[in-house]
C-alpha cells in the first residue's frame, strides 16, 4: 500500500508525538532517604535529582515550610526541632503539567531527652541526691564532670552525689552521633550548731534536766529505761541508773540535723528518791509516780490512802507504775499518802499529789 508523502510525515510525526507523551509522562519523584539528624543540624531533602524522567521544566512545593531555608527549592535543607514528614508536589510544567507527590520522614535525634535533672538540695551525713532526669537508655554514652565532686559514678545515667560544697554538674550524653548538654546544680545547706552543758552529775536514783540549743526540733536517745521526760523538746528531764551518754539530734530551719552529746555522771546513792507529784494525763509526760533507786529494794511492797484512809492501790513489789488509778479508774486529783516497805526493814512514809494538766 503505497502513502503520498504528506501522509507519511503526518503518521511520522503523530508517531514522534505519541512517543514523546508517552515518556515525558513517566516523570519520577525522589524525595529523598529518611534521615536522622542531631540538634541544630540541617538535612538536605530530595534525591539527586529530586525529579527525572519527565522535560525537565519541573516546579517544587515542599510543606511544612517551617524550617525550609527555600520550600520551592528541589533540594531544600531542614532544620527541626522535632520529626517532621516533609512532602513534596513536583509539577511537570512541559507535560501539561504532570503532578507527582511524595514524602520523606526527618527524625530528631531524642539524645536531648537524657538530662542532668533538677537543680536540688541536700543536708550533710544524708544519702546524697539522685541525679539525672527521667529518659534513661542503654544505648546513651554518659559522662558527668567534675569528677572529683562526690559522685557515686561518672558514665552512669543517675549517679547519687554527696558533695561538701554546692557544685554544677554537667553531663554530657551521646549515642555515637550526637551529643547533648546539660547540667544540675547541687546546694549543700547548713547544719545547726547544737549547744549544750555537758558533763552533768546527778545522784543515783534522782533526775536531772539536759539542755541543748541551736534547733527549732529536737530528739534525744536513749529514750528509754532512763526515766526521759520531754525527749523531743530542748530540755528532756532524765534518770539514769549508770552513767549514760546521751545524744541529741537537732534539726534547723532548713530540714537539716546536727548532733551533740551529753554525759551524764551518775553518783551512787542508795538512798530512795521520792517524788511528790505526778501528773497522769496520758502525755506521756511523768504519767507514773516514780520512786528512785527503788530497783534497788526488789521485795519492797507499797500501800497508797487517801485522806479518808481508803487505800486506792497496793503493790508488791511496786515497779513505778502507780498511774494514778484505782480499779481501772483515775482517782481524784489530790493528795495521796503512801506507806512503802523496802524488805529490809525499813519503812518510809510521806505524800504523792496527783494534777491532770490538760495535755
């Protein structure tokens, strides 16, 4: 079948114009690999090239533009602060504007998130403080400076720090490509200066009141078997058998303790030390009449009258712990009068007042 020539050029150049649509019409996007980029980095997006494949009059619209030195640019850089999904619209403006779409993902590096903590205080003699924030990974390197400054460890995540003086830590963190750094600061606060008199004598079988200063708290020890009244104020009222040494733990307006002792010199005496009052008011506070050096007479035995000379309590022995009760039922305040037999022989008589202070 034979073509006039002006039939073959039009078949030849719709052929050129059905091969040109056809390849022109293949335009590829290449946004790009994702990346993981460190803090204050930047990170190029796009491939090289971004488009191919299409005339190569192509127009670039990348979104967010937050962060994009040029949004229209075919390969832009990014800076983040967080990841961030960059998409990318290329049109293909010699194609009748062929649209291609596409998107890369740009990670933050999360190295920021080890942190050295908040800034903290501590007492002295404490445990120390903990320091370093919440995120903790494995795959974080850490080091911490100054490391002559009380530190339990210097590439852990929470090392305890029991420094002398207040001191800046810093740490660095990293995990083999980037790096971030922080710091906490540690303030030591102050101990009170306790005061008190010490030695202190006191015949055997009688009390004696302490006294300390420098604290708004206090709390003496032992603080028991010593017959100690008011050990958690300044002046505690003790009576020791032996010679004791006591302590004292004073706490100060910042939370802090500090600490004193006071010896206690015990004369020995065996005469009995009768007290004349006690108050029964369930304080906790000489609740029970006490007889002093009475552990010295274990066969004694006691009997307490009233005025009317009904007795309202007996014991044999008597171990200090008259409450004040008779029957289970608190007596009347007033004056009581006592006969005590020591099991040796010897009598004593005398009077015992009992006041329920309000407590």
């Amino acid at each position: 079948m034979l073509h006039s020539p002006k039939s073959l050029v039009a078949l030849a150049t719709g052929i050129f114009l059905l091969l040109f649509h056809s390849a022109y019409s293949q335009m590829v996007v290449n946004p790009g690999s994702p990346q993981t980029i460190c803090k204050g980095d930047s990170a190029t997006l796009g491939g090289t090239p971004t488009a191919c494949c299409g005339s190569g009059n192509y127009s670039y619209t990348w979104s967010p533009a937050a962060g994009l030195n040029n949004a229209a640019d075919a390969n832009p850089r990014a800076i983040i602060n967080q990841t961030t999904q960059f998409y990318v619209t290329v049109i293909d403006n010699g194609t009748g504007q062929t649209v291609r779409n596409d998107s890369v993902l740009i990670s933050l590096s999360n190295i920021d998130a080890a942190n050295a903590g908040h800034d903290t205080s501590i007492c002295p003699f404490t445990a120390g403080a903990t320091l370093g924030g919440s995120a903790d990974s494995s795959s974080y390197n850490y080091v911490w400076t100054p490391v002559a400054s009380g530190l339990s460890c210097y590439a852990c995540a929470h090392p305890v720090a029991t420094p002398t003086a207040n001191t800046t830590y810093t740490l660095i963190a990293s995990n083999g490509s980037c790096k971030d750094s922080t710091t906490v600061t540690v303030t030591v606060l102050a101990s009170p200066t306790i005061t008190v008199v010490s030695p202190v004598t006191v015949d055997e079988g009688k009390t004696v009141t302490l006294s300390a200063s420098g604290a708004s708290t206090y709390f003496w020890s032992p603080d028991t078997g010593v017959i100690i009244y008011n050990y958690t104020t300044a002046t505690p009222e003790v009576g020791p058998t032996k010679t004791t040494l006591f302590t004292v733990i004073g706490i100060g307006a910042d939370g802090c303790p500090g600490f004193n002792t006071v010896l206690v010199e015990v004369i020995p005496d065996s005469d009995l030390v009768f007290y004349n009052t006690f108050t029964p008011n369930g304080d906790g506070i000489n609740d029970k009449w006490y007889v002093g050096n009475l552990e010295l007479f274990p066969n004694n035995s006691l009997t307490v009258f009233n005025r009317y000379g009904q007795v309202v309590f007996t014991a044999q022995p008597y171990g200090g712990d008259w409450d004040g009760t008779e029957l289970g039922q608190s007596v009347p305040d007033a004056t009581y009068y006592y006969l005590l037999s020591t099991g040796t022989g010897k009598t004593y008589k005398g009077s015992v007042t009992i006041i329920r202070k309000p407590k």
